[in-house]
C-alpha cells in the first residue's frame, strides 16, 4: 500500500508514473480488479473481433489475459515509456501480436472512428485532478473522436464524485447513453479497497440522444435502473459507495456502541423496501458458542415502538437474543410482503454480507419474529401538509391483537404523531352512554373501518394516562369538587384523543385546544372520529402567540395549561416541545395564566442531557413545585418528562 500516491494530483504526472512503475518492477499492479473481477461486464460490451483501444494501460495483466481468451485486436498505449518497453518485453515471444505503445492519451495519432470500444482502467480518475479537469475532458474528446457509431467506452473507476460529474456530463452534453455497473471488492483481501468498483459504459450514437439517459446496475446482469439527473446518478454511487464502506467495517469489527443502519430499495421503483440496523452485542456479554448472527424481522406497524425504534430497546432485543450480532429488519410502507419465509428468501443474500468477523463459512443465520408473523398495515391515507410536509395514517395490529390507527409524518417516521384504538361501532356506542355527560353523536365515515370506530375513551400513549393522573392535583374527581369548573388550554391537538377524553369523563371540564397545522385538525376530524362541541373548542393558530395574546389581555385565569407539541427543527435534540416554548420568558407567561392552585403539563421529550437539564432547570426557576415521571418504552421514544406546578 506505500505504492500508492501520497496526494490526487500526482495521478496525472508522467513522473509519478515513470516513479512508480520503476518501483513495482515485475510485479503487476491491479487496483481496479483483475480480469475475473471485471471479465463479466467487459463480454457483455465488447466483442472478441472488435478493435479496442486501452488507454494507460499500465502494467496490469487485463490486456494479456483479453488477448488469451480471444481478444486479437488490442492496442495499449500509455505515457510511461518505462511501462511500455517492459510490457513489450514481456509479451515478445507469447503475444507478438499484443502491441504497446508510448502514447499521450490526450493527443493520439489514430484515425477518426477507428476503435468500437475503448477500455479505460483508472486513467480517467488519474487525469481528473489535474488542471480542474481540462487534461481529463481533452482525454474524453479523444476518446469520442477515434470511437465509431455505436462504440462504446468503457471506464473502471472508483467513482470519485467529481470524476463522474466530469465524464457524465460530457458524455451527456454529447447525447451518448451513460450506465454504470457497480463491483462489489474482493472478498477477504488485503489489498482491497473498502469502496467498489465502477465500471461507467457510455454508448455512442449518430444523433444525439434527446433525453439523457442514465442508469445504474448493480453486478454484471443487475437490472438497469432508470435515474432521471446527473444529481440523481450521483446521489446512487455515494449510496452504494457508503454502503460498501460500511459492509468492510462490518467485516472487520464489532461495535456495541454503534449502531449503523441502511435502507434497501426496491431495484425497479428504488422505493424503501427495508431497513437493517445492526446491533452488536458488548465486549463481556457471554455469548452462547455458535451464536455468530441472527436477523429480527419486526413486525409490520410496530418499528416506532421503543423496543424495535429506540437505540436502547434494540440493544435490549440483542441482549436478549444473545447473538454476537444482531441485524434488526423493519418493513416499509406501501410493499408487499408475503409470508416470513419469501422476506427470508429476499433478503439471505443481503444480511450474509453484515455478518460478524469470524463466522464460520457455512454458518446457519436463524430469522426471528415475534411469532413467526410478520404482522399487518395497511395505509388508509396519504398526503401532504403545507406546515408539517408527507403524512401517512395507517391501521395496524398491536402484539395484543387489537388494531390502532397511527398518523405519522413522514420527516420523522420512527415517530407516532397520533394514535387511537379502533373498537366496534357498537363499543364505540356503549363508551358513549357511559361516559359523565353524553355528547351529539355524529356521522364520522371516515373515522371508521368497516365496523371498526376510533376508541375515543381510551388512551394510547402513556404519557396522556400521566396528564389525565396529574389533574388529581386539581382534586378533579373529589366528591366535593365534582361541580367545579374546569378551564383548560392545550397546545397542540394530534388526534384529539387526550382532548376528547377530558371533555368525555372530566366533569365540569370545557378545553381550548390551539393547533398550528389546519391539516392536523382535518385529520383528526376524518380518521379519530374528533368532534369540537361547546365544552371542546379548537383555535387554529399559534400556540406562542395565543399565550402572548391571554397573558396580555389578563383576567383570564386557568386551571391546566398542557403542552404537547412536537418540534419541526430536526437539529434541536429536543423533539417535544419547540425550544421556543420553554424559554424561560415564555414560562412566565404561562405561569401567570395558571390559578393559585393550577396546574401546568409538559410532554417533554428531549435525547441531549444537558439541553434537557437546562429545561428542567428552567422550570424549578419558574414554579413553585415541579413533579417529573420518566416514561419508559413508549411508541414515541426518548425520556418523557411532566412538569407541575403547584
């Protein structure tokens, strides 16, 4: 490895050459692969009775072991004269007819249209970094020129973001057809590179070409996929090039601290089919001799629960399947999966290339799940939100049998915005005659499923159960409370369930709920059956600014106030609330809203500690007394904290 250069520009330098081939003497140099490796994608573009022209040949045995299987038609040139008197020394007596020749590959004296393929071996990535890629685009102009109506030239690179900007959009500016195969490294080799190899193929046609076309294949007979950019194309070569770093590392070590994941996509619609996550298991953990790796299949609808979502509960899952490695497989949205053993059969192939250093070749690699199922969804709507961007609302099956339905915005897909139980439209009925005061009943189609109605009298999420308990602060269900009013402001409606249940079972409660995002509400109106009635009122707007508007107009005391709103600003490791409402200003406000005895709640959610402490530290500063409860594996993962004043 000392042989490679020490810095990209010296690629291009006939003196570096001149040096390094001095210095490797008989030895051949095949970083790009040999010709077993790259023998499958070469048959399949170039004839045996085409002429080719190999442009900085090198040393590299490709064109002798070509010459050997059949290909009589070759000329090599190179810059290095050191390199071309020694492969013609080497080939004299064996391959007279295997000509080498001294040659800059930037100004060649061959005929227009001579050649029907050119075969490239790295040069294009050597002279890409020189002259911000003027040397590579004049080598690319020769190549056009002495290539024939339907030639084809045919590069080996490692995929360099700028070299294959370069080639792809000259070649595109020319109207040829552009395709890239992705290798794969060699296997348990020292001398591989952790990053693949590419081989970009770019096809040559009397009239230019339209409409660009660009595709990627993966292997030698991988089915082309159609990419509809140059940026798309680019976007492909990193995925591919991060996911063979990722799978050396894989290969090499094992890591309990990390936790690194990848999304397969579907090779026709390049749709997400699955993501693997990988979990290894700590250094002193015993594990059971034999039990290298094994693969989890979570079950459809359930890879937001803490268990399968969080880094803590796939650590758990590992631990408990005591495997020295464990790849956790969630399924996606809008895919079909049959039965557990066609996703076992799908995916073999894939996870064997995760698997831990040291397995033993011919290692059984056991699929687990919870029952052997691989649960049920199935999306009833999709759309758009101006505010809150891709929205999904699924049912699904709960591991106690029963079905939910979910809302989850799709920026943030481990999380669930909403849920709600569905229930019989008969249970559903019967919940309603025995709640404290009864309510119009109206016509929701959209709310139910078949028979199926969202369970308005049950709570979801754990963290709701803790807000509706903290309301006994108020002494809210004491006999001699039971005809006191009850003022509450929430922010932030989801699905309306917490809403609806205080309005529901709370006696004397009347709640104003502030929302931000009208499509929040449509939703929460067509798929969780929410109806506002005159003790339930919903004001779309603002949640800050509402509070600002209260505190200023003064004289209107409240007995609760409730935050439960998520935050859009992905770079804040505080998803629950926006940062702007636990500044220590804004808790002023809200403080001087409450009653002498009023109560307010947080849904805190928040991974930084010390963001979180800052908060919490804010909140000791503002009231009188603060209660928090941890709440531990809910859907929505990371600590909860509830904060009360009192």
């Amino acid at each position: 490895m000392s042989l490679l250069p020490r810095s990209a520009e010296e690629f291009s330098s006939a003196e570096y050459w001149e040096r390094f081939f001095k210095k490797r003497g008989e030895k051949s140099f095949e970083w790009y692969g040999d010709y077993n490796k790259l023998c499958g994608v070469l048959h399949k573009y170039i004839k045996l009775q085409d002429k080719v022209l190999v442009v900085g040949c090198g040393n590299s045995e490709l064109s002798e072991q070509m010459y050997d299987v059949g290909y009589k038609r070759l000329t090599n040139i190179d810059i290095s004269e050191t390199v071309v008197t020694h492969m013609n020394q080497r080939n004299a007596e064996r391959r007279p007819n295997l000509t080498f020749q001294q040659v800059d590959a930037t100004q060649t004296h061959y005929e227009d249209a001579l050649y029907q393929a050119c075969l490239d071996k790295g040069t294009l990535d050597a002279m890409a970094s020189e002259e911000d890629g003027a040397l590579a685009r004049r080598m690319l102009a020769e190549v056009a020129r002495v290539l024939c109506v339907g030639g084809r030239y045919l590069c080996v690179t490692l995929s360099q973001e700028s070299v294959v900007k370069l080639a792809v959009e000259h070649f595109v500016s020319l109207g040829w057809a552009v395709r890239f195969h992705c290798l794969q490294e060699a296997e348990n080799s020292e001398d591989s590179f952790a990053l693949p190899v590419f081989i970009l193929v770019c096809t040559k046609f009397r009239q230019p070409m339209p409409v660009p076309i660009l595709e990627m294949c993966l292997g030698e007979e991988g089915t082309p996929n159609r990419l509809a950019g140059v940026a798309e194309l680019l976007s492909a070569v990193r995925e591919l090039q991060s996911y063979s770093v990722l799978r050396k590392r894989l290969r090499t070590r094992t890591d309990a601290s990390s936790n690194p994941s990848l999304t397969l996509c579907h090779v026709k619609t390049g749709l997400p089919r699955y993501t693997l996550t990988v979990q290894d298991c700590a250094q002193n953990a015993r594990v059971p001799r034999g039990n290298y790796f094994g693969v989890f299949i979570v079950p459809q609808g359930k890879e937001s629960d803490w268990q399968y979502g969080s880094s803590e509960g796939r650590s758990q899952l590992a631990a408990s399947a005591n495997f020295k490695r464990l790849v956790i497989v969630a399924m996606h949205r809008d895919q079909l999966y049959t039965d557990m053993q066609a996703v076992q059969a799908e995916l073999s192939q894939m996870v064997m290339e995760l698997a831990p250093p040291g397995m033993p070749e011919n290692q059984q690699v056991p699929f687990l799940s919870v029952g052997g199922e691989l649960g049920w969804r199935e999306v009833i709507s999709r759309g758009v939100s101006e505010l809150s961007g891709d929205y999904c609302v699924e049912d699904v099956r709960g591991e106690d049998g029963q079905l939910y339905r979910r809302l989850v915005f799709l920026s943030n897909a481990g999380l669930v915005q909403s849920e709600g139980r569905l229930i019989s439209t008969e249970a559903a009925s019967d919940q309603r005659k025995k709640s404290k005061k009864k309510v119009k009943q109206t016509a929701l189609p959209a709310a139910s499923t078949g028979s199926l109605h969202v369970d308005s009298g049950f709570l979801c999420c754990a963290h709701h159960e803790v807000m509706i308990a903290g309301l006994t602060m108020l002494g809210v269900g004491a006999q001699q409370n039971k005809d006191c009013p009850v003022k509450v402001l929430m922010v932030g409606l989801g699905g309306g369930a917490l809403a609806q249940f205080l309005r529901d079972f709370v006696p004397g409660v009347t709640v104003e709920v502030v929302e931000l995002d009208p499509v929040v509400l449509e939703l929460a109106k067509g798929y969780f059956a929410f109806r506002s009635d005159d003790r339930l009122t919903v004001t779309l707007g603002d949640g800050l600014e509402r509070i600002n508007a209260l505190e200023k107009e003064g004289g209107c005391l409240l007995d609760v106030i409730m935050f439960d709103v998520d935050s859009k600003d992905s770079t804040v490791g505080m998803s629950c609330p926006p940062s702007a409402f636990v500044e220590t200003s804004f808790l002023e406000k809200v403080r001087n809203l409450l009653t002498p005895k009023g109560v307010f709640m947080l849904n805190l959610v928040c991974r930084d500690s010390v963001l979180r402490k800052t908060v919490l530290e804010r909140l000791r500063g503002t009231f009188s007394q603060m209660f928090s409860r941890k709440i531990a594996g809910e859907v929505n993962e990371g600590d909860r904290e509830k904060e009360r004043e009192s």
